[in-house]
C-alpha cells in the first residue's frame, strides 16, 4: 500500500485521484481513515504556526469539526484530503478503509461539501458525518426537513441575500415571515453580529449589516424564558453567569449526570429521535424547553465542538468532556471494525 499523500501549495485537491492498483490487505494492516476537511468558501485559512517536525506549516481551516483533542487515533493508519480552495489541484491517495467527513459548516464551506459529495459517492467510501447529511443541516433546510415533528419547534426560517433593507421589509410585509424576527449571518456563530427586529420601526438598524447581496438569516423569534426569567439554553450556559453561581453550576452538572431525568423520559426520547432524524453519525444540538413543554431547536449540526481542551472554560465540567472523548473515540473504532470485517480496502480504484 501506498502510505504518500501529495500536500499542495493550494492545500487544496482535486476529485480526479489517483492510486496504485488494488492488493490484497493482510490481516496485520490497521484500518485506514480518511480525514475530509475541507476550504471554506472565503478561499481564506488561518496560518496557526510552523511546526518544524513536520517541516510545514498547521493550518485552521474554519468550517471542519475540532472532533478530537489527538485526532490520530491509536491502531488507525490516517491520510488526509483537503477539498475546495481557488485552485484544485490533482492528488494522490492511498487506499481507505472509511472516511470522516469533518467538514461541518454548510453555509462557510458549501463547495467543499459538494466536492466531498461526489469524492465518497462516486468511489464508494464508507463515510461517517456523510457530506450529503451534512448539507441538509443549515437552519433553513432543517426547518423544512424536520419543523414538522410533534413536540418539536424549529422556528420559520428563510435565507435571503438581500441589497437593501428595503429588501427584508418587503419580505416581512408579503407575510412571508412574522415579527419578531432574528437577523443574522449565514455562516455565523456564537450569538454574534445579530440584530432582533420587534417592528418595521426598526429597519432601520439593518444598516449594521453588510448587504450586498450575501446570504443571511430570517428566523422568527421564540420566547423561551423559564419563570425565573433566565433563558435556559442547553448544551452550554454563558460564561459569565455561570463562572460564579454555584446554585446554575449544579444545575448544569444534573443535567450532564442525568439528563433524561431532568427533561423527562418523553422529551428526551424525542430529542434522540430528532437527532437520528438528521442521518449523521456524530452531531450537537442547541435547543430549549418552552413553557409549553415543547422543545425549541436552535441549531444541530456537526459544528459542535465537544474536545476536553474546551473544559478550561469551566473545570467543574471536565470530567464530562472525557466522557464525550470516550465515546467519539469508540464510535471510529466501530466504524473500523465493521469495514474491515467487510473485506479488502475500500477506494481501490479511485477515479
């Protein structure tokens, strides 16, 4: 087998791969993982440092999942592939056993997704986080894919690209989406650059945004304040209010101990059916439970980081991490057994 990857100045590779012919596997092979990630849109990576070992440069490629704080797994042989940038280039691969697919972001890395599309379809890779499921995550299409569920509320989302502020007032006066209504970037994280337009009497704050013709959000708003007046948002609470209270802080903690009991056996149960809804292997949820006992989706996706490095934020939830580690790391070493119980190598004959 060949073990050469060809890393390009573009950092970026073409579909057209190439590798040598097919061989028999011995049993004393590991298994093989393709790493996908991916060139976000923007044709633009963060240069982290030199690494002199290496010899190269470490990239951050904004749009792929931080899965794992060492994501070269112990008994796995790992190969990357870098989709996307201005410029392709051809590549050559050695054979794989599966893929990973760690592109994340639907609206920052669309081509790549696309080009990781055809890569594992057309060369019938075995795949976790298939590229495919992925696209069908951005907050539009999971309001169309899966805003029908009982008990569930995703709120009425619309993508629009508009010129002018003029554009959205437009949009709201057809009755295509109902005030109150979040604005915000597609693409963009971390309860940042959002505006919240209670009236027509605010268009004008629109000028915040950029709006020359690049996608945003429509997404009608939902209050979700418990009676206490606090916005329980699960997955993680802001920092800054819980670094100190330790009445939240042990709240928090029941609900990573237990959190079946804390939301109930039924919602609980939905949300496990709402999340194998979505067809990916590894995935986050942001959600909320109304008053009305429904729960109110935000966002899930694969963009979720869960690495143990996060727990500097909050140490009382450390131990927490490991176990999310734990079981990503057990979720790939499945993966590897089941293919190679299928037989040779996979993507032999790459096209």
């Amino acid at each position: 087998m060949s073990k050469k990857t060809h890393v390009l100045p573009s950092l970026s590779y073409s579909l057209k791969q190439t590798t040598p012919a097919k061989q028999a596997r011995t049993p004393a092979k590991r298994p093989v993982m393709l790493h996908i990630k991916g060139v976000p849109d923007s044709n633009s990576i963060l240069v982290q440092h030199f690494d002199p070992e290496l010899g190269a440069f470490v990239y951050a490629y904004n749009g792929n999942l931080s899965m794992l704080a060492d994501e070269h797994l112990e008994g796995l042989e790992h190969h990357p592939l870098v989709l996307g940038g201005a410029s392709p280039k051809r590549a050559e691969i050695p054979r794989v056993d599966f893929a990973f697919n760690y592109i994340s972001d639907p609206d920052l890395s669309s081509k790549a997704l696309e080009a990781a599309i055809e890569f594992v379809d057309s060369n019938g890779i075995p795949c976790l986080n298939h590229p495919a499921k992925v696209k069908q995550t951005s907050r539009d299409r999971l309001y169309q894919n899966l805003g029908h569920m009982d008990g569930i509320v995703i709120p009425k989302t619309l993508r629009v690209a508009p010129h002018y502020s003029s554009d959205i007032q437009e949009i709201i006066e057809r009755g295509d989406i109902s005030l109150p209504i979040i604005v915000r970037p597609a693409g963009g994280h971390d309860g940042l650059d959002m505006l919240l337009l209670k009236s027509l009497d605010d268009i004008p704050k629109l000028e915040c945004f950029a709006l020359d013709g690049r996608d945003y959000y429509l997404i009608e708003f939902h209050d979700y304040r418990s009676n206490d007046a606090l916005n329980r948002k699960y997955r993680c609470y802001r920092k800054n209010l819980m670094q100190h209270d330790k009445t939240l802080q042990q709240e928090d903690v029941a609900f990573l101990e237990d959190p079946e009991t804390v939301l109930g056996t039924g919602r609980w149960n939905l949300l496990s059916k709402f999340c194998k809804s979505t067809g990916l292997d590894y995935c986050g949820i942001d959600f909320a439970v109304k008053q009305t006992g429904e729960i109110l989706v935000f966002e899930a996706n694969p963009a979720m980081n869960t690495s143990k490095t996060k727990s500097d934020n909050a140490a009382y939830i450390g131990k927490y991490w490991l176990e999310h580690e734990k079981v990503k790391i057990q979720m790939l070493k499945e993966m590897a057994k089941r293919v190679q119980g299928a037989g040779d190598s996979v993507g032999n004959n790459i096209q």
